[in-house]
C-alpha cells in the first residue's frame, strides 16, 4: 500500500532486542524486546514496510517501519459488565442523597 507525504500512519520500531535489556527485569520480560509503535504525520512518499520519517502531532520527528496507513484504536476495556455499570447508578444516588451520616 502507497501511503503519501501528510498521511496519518503508524510506525514500528525495536527499541532494544531481548539480549540488549537490563539484567533486573523479569525472565519472561528478557524474553522480548523493546517496541515503540508511534502515530503521526508522514515526511516523504512510501510503502508499508520502509523505513520513513514522521512527524507527531507534538512536533517530534521519529523514524521507524511504515507498518499502517490512516491506524484506527483497536484498544477496550474488556467486556461489558452490568455490576460496573449499577455501580455508577447507586453511586449517583447516595451522592444525590447524602449517606444518612452527619
């Protein structure tokens, strides 16, 4: 996929490989290396999978792999749980009311 100068991408980026993190971490996290996944605005013309040049909407520039052209937000917060939402409902109420102690 063609992406061009101005686009909103994502890129990728291996910050430091398994053998490269410190010692005091975790065993399984030694295990996996550093990532950086960053949004902004693209530099120059380029295909999914170069390496190309941002701009962030802070003003940084970051390199990386192209890896997403126009990234949606794929993250949640797990499943819908109807006891969360009664909690908000009574909640709402006992600070409408007051709780009975004075």
């Amino acid at each position: 996929m063609k992406a061009k100068k101005g686009d909103w991408v994502q890129i990728h980026e291996e910050v430091l490989k398994p053998h490269e993190r410190t010692a005091n971490i975790p065993e399984d996290t030694k295990k996996v290396p550093v990532e950086m996944w960053v949004k902004g605005f693209l530099n120059h013309d380029a295909e999914i999978g170069d390496i190309v040049e941002i701009t962030t909407l802070t003003g940084r520039v970051v390199k990386g792999e192209l890896v997403e052209v126009n990234p949606t937000y794929t993250y949640g917060f797990g499943e819908f749980v109807p006891e969360v939402l009664q909690i908000g409902i009574k909640l709402r109420n006992i600070l409408k009311e007051g709780d009975g102690r004075e």
